[in-house]
C-alpha cells in the first residue's frame, strides 16, 4: 500500500483498496480518500466582478475520493472541479455561497417548468414554431453514440425527420393557389347569377397553411388534420354591409338565392358566418376532386384531412395529393389532389448516462458553448482544461451490487448525453453518490437555446432521482451546487421548490423560505439559529411559495441555463488549479469553521494494512518543524471536521510550488521523518 505521499499518481490512489470505512452511504470496500492541503485561494471574483481577490476559499487537491467521503464533504459546504476541491470561507469571501439542495420526492414544478417541459415536447412533436434559420439547420449524426446497457439511463421518443424536399414545397404552394382559385370562381359566379351585386370589386381570396401551433390549438383530438384556411368571408361581408347601408335609403335589399324556393329572394344574412357557408356549399365538388373535408366555422372555410396513426406511434399523414386529369362528360379537366404530406414530425430524443471520459465530440460542443454564451477568447477554450475541468474525477467508481445500496449505473462521475436524432445537444455532468445526484456543470448547443436545455436537464435529473430511488432508496436529494442570493443571476437555483439551505457553522440544512428573508438583510447569516432542534422555523417563513424571480433573472436564465455556475468562482479550471494563484496560510479561521478535535488521530499515510496517523510520527519530528505542520493540520481538521479527517489520509506537504526554499526544505525533513516512521 502506497503511503499517501503528495507525489502518488490519481490512477494508483483511484485502484487502490484501503480501510473501506464507509461515511454517509456506509458497507462495502470503496477504496480510501487521499488529498492534500492547497491552503487558501484568494482571487477576483467572478460574481461581483471585483478586480481586488476578494474572493477567498480553502483548496484540497484529492488524489483519489470514496463516494462516501465525497458526499460528507458536500454536507460541509465543499464542490470539487476536477481534482481540487474547494469550500468559500464563508465569513471572509465577497459572495458568500450556500450549498442548496432539494428532496426530489416532494419537488412541485413552477408554472414556468412545466413551461419548459412542454416546450420541448412540442419541438420533439414538430409543433413548436421556431426560426426558420434552426428549424431547417442540419442534424450531423453522432460518432460515437453508445448503445444502451445497464449503465446507462436513456429515454427515447419516436421520431421521423422532417422532409425539407423543394419539390414538396412546391406541391403546396401550387395546391394552396388551386384552392385560391376555387373559390374566386365560386364569388365570380354568385356575381354572374345575380346572388352577389355586379357592381361591387371583391377582393381575391387567398388560402393559407396552417401553422402547426394554430393546427394544435383548434384541432386538439379531432380525428381531422387541419391543414389550410381562407378568410375570405369576412371580407365578402364587410363589402356587402358597405353597399346594403348605401342602399338602406332606397329600400333595395341585397338578395341571394338559395338552393330551395323558399330561401330563394329572401334577404341575405351579411354575417361572415352566413357567407361562409354558403360558399362552403358551393364548394362541395372540391370534397370529391381534392379529397378534402370542406367547412365553415366561425367565418372561416376550413380544409381538413383525415388523419391516419401509422404503426411509428402516432405520426399524423395526410392524403397524397397530385395533378390528375379526369374524364367528365366528355370534358377533360384538371383536378389537385392533395399529395402534401402533413409538416407534423416526431423528432427522437434519446438521454444516456456513461462515464465519465473525453469525448471529442463532447469537447467539441463545450468549446461552441463557452465561445458563444460565456464570450470566452477561443484561444482559452483549451483540451486540456476542458479535461482537468469537466472530465478529470477523484471519484472512486463503485459498481452495482444489486442489493438496493447502489443504483444499476453505480456510483461515481457520469456525463449524461442528450441526443436529438443522432446530434449531441447537451451535456450535463453529475456526481451520483450514496444520498443524491449532485449537477456539476451543463453544456448545450447555443443553436438551441430556445429550448431552455438548462431547465429541462434539472427537471430531467430530479426526475431521474426519484426513478432510481427504487433501486437505491438512500439516493434522495438533488444538488444543485452553491446559491449565491448576492449575485441575482444565481438566485434562479432556488426556484427548484422546495429547496434548503445549509448552515455554514452547524451545517444543518434550512428551508429557504427560512432563509430568504435573512439573506435580503444580510450575505452572511448563521442559518442554523433561526430554527429550532426539530427544525422548525423560529422567525416566520415564506416556504409555502416558490421564490419569484424577478425579469432580469428569468431573462438571463432563458439565455444561460447552467445549473452549476462553479464558473463563477472558477472562471475556468486554469483558474482553479493555477500554482500562482494558490498561497499557504496556516492562520485561524472564522467561527464558522471551528470544531474540537484531537489532530493527532488525523491519518497521514498507511503501509499496508497499518493506518499511519499523526500521533504515531509526532514523537519524531523536531519542534520546529511540528509547529508548522501542527498549524496546518489543525486548519484542515477545522475544514473538513473530525470525522472526515480521521477517515481520509492527508498526504504530507501542499501540492503547490508556491513555497519559499526555507518551506521547501522544511517539507524535505518532515517527508524524511515520515518514511523513517513506517519502516
């Protein structure tokens, strides 16, 4: 067994099988946690936009990280961004940033969620109309689309492209006119037999298409498709109440023969509902030539399909339409028939979860992302950091047991894919660990942005939280990273109702309604003193409602759904890890950290079987230099608390090259110590 020195590889730390001490998820071998001290990080913040490093968080480099450990660092107020792990000090930082989560069983939808739900739904359905420019952007299939298994989590909707055939396009303008022309003969011929007055100059009629969401919305579960419409009757009857009031005078009414005696001379109704039917019933030789259904409602002359299911799942399909030529006593004529095929298409979304891994294509969308929603310079989108940020895990992988402890996709860091007919449109990353399903980072295709990917990902993965609660009944919560209620543009995380908060000092969790009204007076607040040891509130709370959020948030959410802005602590994973940004200190912390504890139980390295802890080296290494490792060793417990520090090996010596000589060979020392230790 390695000893959990700070030059152990990640690949050696991550297979390797210690103690097995379970934290919050318990049972089973799961491998050891072994980090490093980065000390403290001051740096700009990227929330306030401050210039000054008025940002300050403490930093752990993690060589290898248990699940379990993991999710009891997340209940201390930690995220990880790659390798490093990082905690805001919360006293000290501009933005103080509050760990909130959400109990996916009790989660109830905003109207605006179900918005977005249903938003997706008609694109997939092809009833959503968007801009020309993304309805007609190709769909570049997908290299390296895995089939799915049991460690993925795919859903999928039936779909059918939508054919973008010029001659189709054609076929409906020319269809579209026909109509047109249908019915001017139809007015021009009430003109001749006298129904219409001579003397009046009608307008030409124009048949339109319908578009799909008009189509949904007046036609929802008929068994007819609603395909074009004219609105010719109001202007009829507009014309023809013009010249009965200039006639009123000479008491000469306007009359329009029916079709029996008793109707015929009788004045005509000039409503648009009136004429409309009776064109429709002078339009009834179209029903037998084009194979349409033809009827007036409401004023207008509608034309509707049959619609047929297919066996693909419901695709609606119209009757095909053609220029025949028809034989009629004796005449030759030209009819249309339909051959338009309806513009309803099914598109096929299709999520998977895999593990996490570079992934070309993957870079590929990141970098679109980064350039075009966050404004970041091409030359900054690297590989490199793309890998150190988003694909780079601690995380020690814990398989399936199929004992309900772990989910059928394990435990670990996962990418899940959201694919749209063969193209990746976004990526979220996630952490699934014993208790939740912590979203990291998300990153979509700026073509679509209509589609509020963001939104719809955090629903799906609430959504896949409470599925997969069956087979893993801990796996309860959603987190959704750090709520930060200074900056506006992160406020929209509390809008996944209801959510809690976590006390920066007890690290109790807090229902935000608790804590809302607090942090509108102050950044910083003691969650925890304003309720009582059953957790009920002691000041009055809003928890019964949803947080509102205000234009501008909802705004800059439409066009920027990231569920896990660590980006604006971590403007980017460069940031996070750079060796000049990082600096040692070994001074006190706030109030909010403090804890008791015994750091000679902290564990700094194993052989073998053997857990090495401080105590057992203590007597061996000089007072000089126990000082300043003692002072270390003490801030680290105070970060990570008694528990974690007595279960995770703390690797000797910072990982950083930020040190002065006189550091340097004072670690050299304490490392010779150490080794002399475990022989």
């Amino acid at each position: 067994m390695a000893t959990g020195m700070a030059g152990r590889s990640r690949n050696e730390a991550s297979s390797s099988r210690g103690r097995g001490k379970g934290g919050s998820g318990g049972g089973g071998d799961r491998g050891e946690s072994v980090v490093s001290d980065c000390g403290r990080r001051r740096s700009s913040c990227g929330y306030c936009k401050s210039k000054s490093n008025t940002s300050i968080a403490h930093g752990l480099w993690a060589y290898s990280l248990t699940v379990d450990d993991y999710q009891d660092l997340l209940d201390r107020g930690w995220r990880r961004s790659g390798c490093f792990l990082y905690k805001p000090e919360m006293e000290r930082t501009c933005c103080p940033s509050y760990t909130i989560r959400l109990k996916a069983a009790d989660f109830v939808p905003s109207k605006e969620q179900n918005r977005v739900y249903r938003r997706l739904e008609r694109f997939l359905d092809g009833t959503l109309e968007v801009k020309k420019q993304a309805e007609l952007s190709p769909l570049p299939s997908t290299s390296n689309v895995s089939s799915s298994s049991a460690h993925e989590a795919s859903s999928s909707r039936d779909a059918k492209p939508l054919s973008n055939n010029k001659d189709d396009n054609d076929n409906v303008g020319e269809f579209v006119q026909y109509l047109s022309d249908e019915i001017d003969k139809v007015v021009k011929r009430c003109t001749q037999s006298g129904e219409f007055p001579s003397n009046i100059e009608f307008p030409t009629p124009s048949v339109r298409e319908v578009s799909q969401a008009k189509k949904r919305k007046l036609v929802k579960g008929s068994e007819e498709d609603l395909l074009y419409t004219c609105n010719i009757a109001f202007q009829l009857a507009a014309a023809l109440s013009r010249t009965q009031s200039n006639k009123m005078d000479g008491g000469e009414d306007i009359k329009l023969s029916g079709d029996s005696n008793e109707d015929k001379g009788q004045p005509f109704k000039l409503s648009p509902k009136a004429v409309a039917e009776k064109l429709v019933d002078l339009l009834s030789h179209l029903q037998q030539t084009s194979g349409l259904s033809i009827r007036a409602c409401n004023g207008h002359i509608n034309f509707y399909s049959a619609r047929r299911l297919d066996s693909a799942g419901g695709v609606a399909k119209t009757i095909p339409c053609s220029k025949d030529s028809q034989t009629m006593n004796g005449n030759t004529r030209t009819a249309m028939k339909c051959s338009y095929s309806s513009p309803r298409k099914k598109r096929k979304l299709e999520i998977h979860l895999e593990r996490s891994s570079f992934d070309p294509e993957e870079y590929d969308l990141y970098r679109r992302y980064q350039i075009k929603v966050h404004n970041d310079p091409p030359g900054k989108v690297s590989e490199s950091s793309y890998k150190r940020f988003l694909v780079d895990t601690p995380l020690v992988f814990v398989p399936s047991t199929g004992d309900s402890t772990v989910p059928p996709c394990g435990f670990g860091s996962f990418h899940q894919r959201y694919i749209i007919d063969g193209r990746l449109v976004a990526v979220g990353v996630i952490d699934i660990l014993p208790k939740c399903l912590s979203s990291k980072y998300l990153f979509w295709d700026p073509d679509l942005a209509f589609l509020s990917l963001g939104k719809y990902s955090a629903l799906q993965e609430i959504n896949w939280v409470r599925e997969n609660q069956i087979h893993c009944p801990s796996l309860e919560y959603y987190y959704l990273g750090y709520y930060i209620h200074s900056c506006s543009k992160m406020r929209y995380k509390a809008a996944y109702y209801p959510s809690e908060l976590l006390c920066p000092l007890r690290y109790k969790w807090v229902p935000f309604g608790v804590a809302k009204p607090l942090l509108d007076r102050r950044k910083y607040v003691v969650l925890s003193d304003y309720i009582g040891e059953n957790g009920e509130p002691l000041l009055p709370s809003n928890s019964d409602h949803p947080m509102e959020l205000q234009p501008e948030e909802s705004e800059h959410n439409d066009s920027n759904d990231l569920m896990i802005e660590d980006g604006g602590m971590v403007g980017s994973e460069d940031e996070v890890s750079s060796d000049d940004d990082l600096e040692l200190e070994t001074g006190e912390l706030g109030s909010a950290e403090l804890e008791d504890g015994d750091i000679g139980n902290i564990i700094i390295g194993s052989r073998g079987s053997r857990t090495i802890k401080y105590k057992d080296l203590q007597a061996v290494i000089h007072s000089r230099e126990r000082g300043y490792l003692e002072a270390q060793l003490r801030t680290y417990m105070r970060v990570v608390g008694r528990q974690l520090s007595e279960r995770m090996i703390y690797s000797l010596g910072p990982t950083r090259r930020k040190m002065g000589s006189k550091v340097q060979m004072l670690w050299r020392k304490i490392k010779l110590q150490f080794f002399a230790c475990c022989r």
